[in-house]
C-alpha cells in the first residue's frame, strides 16, 4: 500500500497480508526458545501484520480521497465519507463499522 492508492493495489495488499499470516504466521513456532525478548518479536510481527491488513481495509473502503488518503481511482473528496473507520474484536472475530466525525468547534483555551 503506497502513498496513491487504487482498488487493485490495495486488493493486491490484502492478500499479500493473508498469505504472509497463512504461509509464514501460521506455522511459526517457539520449540525450546526460553527468551522473552524472542516470544515479544514474534507477537510483535503478528500484530504489525493485522493492524497493516486493517489499514488497508479501511483504505480500500474509503472510495474517496481525503487529506492524506489519496484514491487515484476516487479522486474526490465525498462528504458523505465524513466519518471514522472502526474496527473491534467481538468473539474473536473482527468486526467493522463507521462512526460520523464529531463536528467540533475551535479550541479556545488550553
């Protein structure tokens, strides 16, 4: 997932993120190994590559293009894209949904 983003790289990303966890996570294991600092790596990695696969999910769902977020297939900015991307852990599945961006007004005071 680059800086420019499109429907097929970000399609691409997600299974690129997949077969890592499926291929390489999936069978890793610590036979014997009685370090700390090793089993925190390992977790580590696997957590990188869920969150990475998450972002990409949340961009590739965000068909528009805002701030930071540049969709060369969704050049425009969509008002009704006006909300925040939330993932949760519910029952060991994660699950999606978006919130509305709570409007706020200048801040006065520190």
């Amino acid at each position: 997932m680059g800086v420019i983003r499109n429907e097929d790289g970000l399609r691409k990303a997600i299974q690129t993120f997949d077969k890592t966890k499926e291929n390489k996570i999936g069978n890793l294991c610590l036979v014997g190994e009685r370090s700390f600092k090793t089993l925190a790596k390992l977790l580590e990695v696997v957590n990188l590559l869920m969150i990475g696969r998450l972002v990409t999910l949340a961009a590739r769902m965000r068909t528009e293009t805002r701030g930071a977020h540049r969709r060369e297939d969704y050049p425009e900015l969509d008002e009704e894209w006006s909300k925040n991307i939330v993932f949760q852990l519910e029952n060991k599945q994660i699950t999606v949904k978006t919130k509305p961006v709570m409007q706020t007004k200048g801040i006065s005071n520190f």
